[in-house]
C-alpha cells in the first residue's frame, strides 16, 4: 500500500501538472472504487480551476477555485498516470485540462477512493476529524508523542500506527523508525522513556523526509505520476530484509501480529 512518502511524491508530481489549469473534462469510468464515487463530481470539477495540491496523512486532495477538495486515496495498488499513451482498463477518473494535460487515476484492485468536498469542511471530513498530528509537522514533537501514549498497555508499534496518535504513517516506516530510535515494536507504549520518544520522534521525521527525497518506496504497482519508481527501498535497514544480517551482525527477525509483519533486531531494539 502506498504511505504517506509515496502519496507526497504524488502529489508533488501532480502539483507540477496541474496546479493553475483548468479542467475541461473531468471522467468519472465507473460508479465506484472502495465506496461509490459522488454522483455529481462531473459536474463540480467540469470548468474548475486547480488552485493547488496538499496532502493529509496518506490522502491527496487536489483544491479548486469553487472551493472544493477532490480527495483522493491510492489504496492498496492505486496511482496517477500523467499523459498516457492510451487510457486503458484501469484507469477508473480522467482529468483533462484546458492546455491538454491528463491525469488518470489507475487502480486495478479498486480499493482506492475518491470523494469531493467543500474546503470549508476539509477538516470534518469522515477520514480526518479524529486523526492526530501529521508527523512532519511541529505539532508532532515528544512532548505531544508522551502525552497521547500516557498509560497505554499496548505495543508502540501499534499505536504509532494508530491514526488518532499520529497521521499517515504506515507499516514500512514504523519499522524503520523504530529501529532506528533502538525501541523494541511490542513494547508498552506507556513504558518508553522520554528520551527514546525523543529519539523516535527524530527516527519517524527523519525517516520519512528521506523517504520523500528518494521518492518513496516501490512496492507492487507504485510509481509516481511521471512513471518514476521510488528507491528508498534500497535504504531499508529492516523492513523485508528478514533473515539477512542487521548492520550489528545479528539477524533480522520478522514476527506477524493481526496479519501484519514486523521487522527488527532483537539486540539493538529494546
């Protein structure tokens, strides 16, 4: 599934394409994806112009000068196709634009999603209004980290991917982070010390903002909206490298909880 450095990416390489155009077509190709698409998106983004692109935890919402967000969520296999050669089966919503720019948004396993609101209630929208912090953010820091996970039994794994703790982050980066912060993934959230949540809160921004640079992580189907794949796969201390050696000299263990695999070191996370 892409996570929130590759949803960044594709909103960046959309930004470059269609911020300031104007929509000459907008073609929903079916009815749904995960959920029914609105039935009046046509017509709400037909004549629009694109005022600009922003991100919210692993959504992309692309603004409009009739003040509204079309927002969209990549799912488990879904991306922007920027001018393709050809529309083909699984590009689901065509964006046309009056300069003759495309974006297809192509989703083989339809489990992406795509739904259209007025700015103003952006921030009630069903996805967003418990969500926590972004993580890139500064309202993000120890301090807010400490207080949202005071008293909790269980793992920080689990409540990092927890989106009422904190927005976006996904399976690969957690991982990451809390290796590189030295923090063992079951351990209670409530036990950890205020310097190693000092020292996760750098792993997870770190983390991703290397993630960004690289242009996210290739699994599966994920490409950006130019095509180009993500290499942050290549920097993956843990992440699917079970049974190959950590930079320590131990190996990688990988433990499944609630269908979900976990990466890690044993010596070097505690």
């Amino acid at each position: 599934m892409p996570e929130l450095p590759e949803v960044e990416t594709t909103v960046a390489g959309l930004r470059a394409v269609l911020e300031g155009e104007r929509i000459l077509r907008a073609e929903p190709r079916r009815a749904d994806l995960r959920w029914p698409m609105p039935p009046d998106l046509r017509q709400r983004l037909t004549g629009a112009r694109i005022t600009g692109l922003s991100r919210r935890a692993k959504y992309g919402l692309i603004h409009t000068d009739r003040d509204d967000a079309l927002i969209f969520h990549l799912g488990m296999s879904g991306r922007w196709r920027v001018d393709p050669a050809k529309i083909e089966k699984h590009d689901h919503f065509v964006i046309e634009t009056e300069s003759g720019r495309i974006a297809a948004l192509n989703d083989p396993r339809r489990f992406g999603s795509l739904d259209i609101v007025p700015v103003s209630q952006v921030g009630q929208y069903k996805a967003f209004i418990a969500m926590g912090p972004e993580p890139l953010s500064d309202a993000f820091d120890t301090a807010a980290l400490q207080a949202a996970i005071a008293g909790r039994t269980a793992p920080i794994k689990a409540m990092l991917l927890n989106q009422t703790i904190v927005a976006g982050l996904g399976n690969i980066y957690v991982c990451e982070a809390l290796f590189l912060a030295g923090i063992a993934p079951m351990k209670p959230a409530g036990q950890i010390s205020k310097a190693k949540l000092q020292k996760l809160v750098a792993a997870i921004k770190g983390v991703l903002a290397s993630a960004i640079l690289a242009g996210g992580s290739t699994l599966r189907d994920f490409a950006a909206p130019g095509g180009e794949l993500g290499y942050f796969a290549k920097e993956w201390l843990v992440y699917g490298r079970e049974g190959e050696d950590c930079r320590c000299g131990r190996v990688v263990m990988r433990r499944v909880d609630s269908g979900r695999s976990t990466f890690y070191c044993a010596r070097c996370q505690s």
